[in-house]
C-alpha cells in the first residue's frame, strides 16, 4: 500500500477499512510518514502500531549498516534520525552492524563487483560507527547487534538451506543485477548471498520494521519475505530518501565533495550549513531536524511573509552543529561565522613562522600564501589577490607586487582561511 501525500494524510485521519487509528496511533503513524519515500504496506504497520498499544509490547526496528567506511557524515543520519524518532515513541530499536555481510559486500547500485573488505577492516570501521550512531540515537535505549552472530553458525548446511528459499529468477529482477547482466558485466555468485543474508538478519532479529535507503528495497523486502517463508509475521518496510548534499544537486557524498562530515569541526559545520540554498533548507529541516512538522511550519511561514531566511538557517545550523557536538560549540561557531561576516579576526587560528628570503630580502603575498599552506600555488595566490580574496591584517591586498619584512601578520583567503605568520 503505497499511498500519495493526500492519501497518506487521509490515512492517518481517518485510517482505512478495517483499521480505525486511535490519537497515539495517528500520531506514530505521523511520525513514520514523515519525509519517508515509502512504507510498505502502510496498513500493516498502522495494525502493528494497534497491536503495540494494546499489548503495551514496543515494536522492534532494524536499522542494518555495514562498516564500509570509518567515518559517518550527515546524509547517513537521515535513518538514523528516523529511527530516533520511532525511539522517541517508545519502540526498541535495533542498530545492527553488518560485520558478517560486510564480507561479502554490498552489490547495491554497484555496476561491477564491490571488493569485501577484510575482517581487520571491518572491525576497525566498526569502532566508530556506533559512536557516531550514538550522536543520533539514545545510547540507553539501543541494542546493538552484529550479524556474525546467527551468520557464522549457520554454516554451510544453512547456507544452502537459505539460498533454496529464493530463486535467481527473482534474484535477477534486481536492477544492478538486470543491468549488469544485460550488458555482459560479471557478477559473482557470492553477490547473490549479500541480500540473503540481510534478509536472514529480519528473521534472526524477528523484526517489525527495517529502515533503510531508498537504494535498499531490494534487500529489504528480501527480509520480509524470508520472515514469511520461516513461518514469521512479516516485517514492513520505511525507505527513506537519499540527501542532496551541499550543491543541492547529486546525493550527498564524499567523493562528489558535497557533504558534511559529522566529525567536522564545529566552525566548518556551521558555515557549510549556512551555504545551503534557502530552497534545500527546508527539505533538510524535514530530514534532518528534530522539531516538529508544526515548527518547521511556523518557521516557513515567517519567511513567506517576510522573516529574514538566514534566521532560519542559521537556526538549523546551530540545532545540527549542537547535536554532533554541543551547545557551547554551536554558540561559539555562530560567534565566529558573525565575525568573518563582518571582516573580524576568529578567536583560535593557526600560527606559525616563516623566514624572509636571503639576507632578509621580503618575501612576496604570494609565496607567503604558498608556504603558509593557504593556497596551493603561487600563481592561485595571485588569482586570489586580483580577485580582492586576500587580506592582511584585515586590509584587502590590491597589489601583487607586495611584499612583507619581518613583522607578525593576519592573513585571510576568502572567508574562512586564516594564519597568523611571524616573518623573520
């Protein structure tokens, strides 16, 4: 049951045949819906959501993520954020790390064959991941699993077992693996476990609801329908949809330089925040915010009806800057955002010495730039100076024919690069 936005509204007023939704069942239902690609079925999530409430026994919630990489950034919490939120009602949720699937490696929107990563990999990756998970999530209310649990032991005869509840017709109706095969592209036999096992993970976790990306279905649904096949009542399905990432543009992601890294320094994450369209800003405040529908709103409408919409932003950097970090730090990076605005100096910047050239001749902006590792060519430092993007000691430089004697300097490029240079 896929419904459009009216219809989901409709659903969540008035339920839908049988199913006639208490307030709190409305409101779980609001929560789950909100910003989400699909829920499948969404009747069979309001019946589970019924059931919950009436029994008093909270509903388990799967999120799988395979420790591909060490690091986390903001576009990987838009399920995590999810997940809080269903936390937040009271249902347990699952944080699964795929250690054993990570073996085999995610064929998901993969044109060739994703290399495994070694168990040293893993383990080192799988060492952060939950720590910055935990930025996200409740640590206290969290259970924490690892799929080599059920995966190891279930060995050979399991294997072949499982792999009999599915067939590679099905299999190959998969769209990597359809195109793949089309254009004569190899694909491993052992690409065909990874889903496999996800889904096994549904069945060994008896879960209610797997979250994932929208990239994911594929594999999700594979869980509910292997629940179904060992006698389970089957899992639904949340697909929520991948973040544009800083140009507003492709996915956010490291390689297209467009992300936000949830480990960045305070300063960078609010300032990259603040360079986001006011377009962009309110699909990351339904993604990525915590407030409520009924604030974001609020907030959308004052900017219809005139506010300022760098207040708003500003606001939502400040919310996600706090979140990875704290309060203190988000203050402290609106202060130093105010100050570059206005030309001012930051608090902390790097500091370090250079010599003058021989016999103390001066040396040139430029090269100065160059060596203080503020551009990365003499000749991008000119660009810089021509462009009116370099200042020393707050004064624009105008003349590339500068140079300097021995002194203590304030240099800035652009709006966030700065040093203070001893010449001696």
């Amino acid at each position: 049951m896929n419904l459009s936005q009216n219809e989901r509204q409709s659903f969540i007023k008035n339920g839908a045949g049988d199913l006639d939704l208490t307030d709190g069942v409305r409101e779980a239902m609001a929560v789950t819906l909100r910003g989400c690609d699909e829920l499948i079925p969404q009747d069979d999530w309001a019946r589970k959501l019924l059931k919950s409430e009436r029994t008093g026994t909270p509903l388990r919630i799967k999120l799988g993520l395979d420790p591909t990489a060490p690091d986390i950034h903001i576009g990987h919490t838009v399920v995590l954020n999810k997940m809080r939120q269903l936390q937040d009602l009271g249902h347990q949720v699952i944080f699964l790390i795929g250690d054993f699937t990570s073996l085999i490696g995610d064929p998901s929107g993969r044109n060739n064959t994703r290399p495994p990563l070694t168990p040293e990999q893993i383990q080192a990756n799988a060492e952060t991941y939950y720590k910055q998970a935990s930025l996200v999530l409740d640590p206290a209310r969290t259970e924490i699993r690892y799929n080599s649990e059920w995966s190891l032991p279930l060995g050979s005869m399991g294997m072949i077992q499982l792999a009999a509840k599915y067939t590679v017709a099905r299999m190959m109706e998969r769209n990597d693996f359809h195109q793949r095969f089309t254009a004569g592209t190899p694909i491993s036999v052992h690409e065909f476990l990874y889903p496999l096992m996800q889904g096994y993970d549904s069945v060994a976790l008896k879960s209610d609801l797997e979250l994932g990306g929208t990239d994911q279905k594929f594999n999700l649904l594979m869980g509910r329908h292997l629940q179904q096949e060992y006698g389970q009542e089957p899992q639904c399905i949340l697909t929520m949809p991948l973040l544009e990432g800083l140009d507003g543009v492709e996915k956010m992601s490291k390689s297209k330089n467009n992300y936000i890294g949830i480990t960045e320094e305070p300063n960078t994450m609010f300032a990259k925040v603040l360079s986001i369209s006011d377009t962009l800003m309110w699909r990351w405040y339904t993604l990525l915010s915590f407030k409520s529908l009924a604030e974001i709103e609020a907030l959308k409408q004052a900017v219809e009806q005139g506010a300022n919409p760098k207040d708003a932003k500003v606001a939502l950097a400040k919310e996600l800057t706090a979140r990875f970090h704290s309060a203190a730090a988000a203050d402290a990076a609106e202060q130093d955002f105010i100050n570059r605005s206005k030309g001012g100096i930051p608090d902390e910047i790097p500091e370090l010495s250079l010599s003058l050239g021989e016999g103390g001749a001066p040396l040139g902006v430029a090269a100065l730039l160059n060596a203080a590792g503020l551009v990365a060519s003499n000749g991008e430092g000119n660009r810089l100076i021509d462009g009116g993007g370099v200042r020393i000691d707050s004064s624009v430089v105008g003349d590339k024919g500068l140079k300097l004697g021995a002194g203590v300097y304030v240099v800035q490029v652009g709006k966030r690069k700065f040093a203070r240079v001893t010449l001696s």
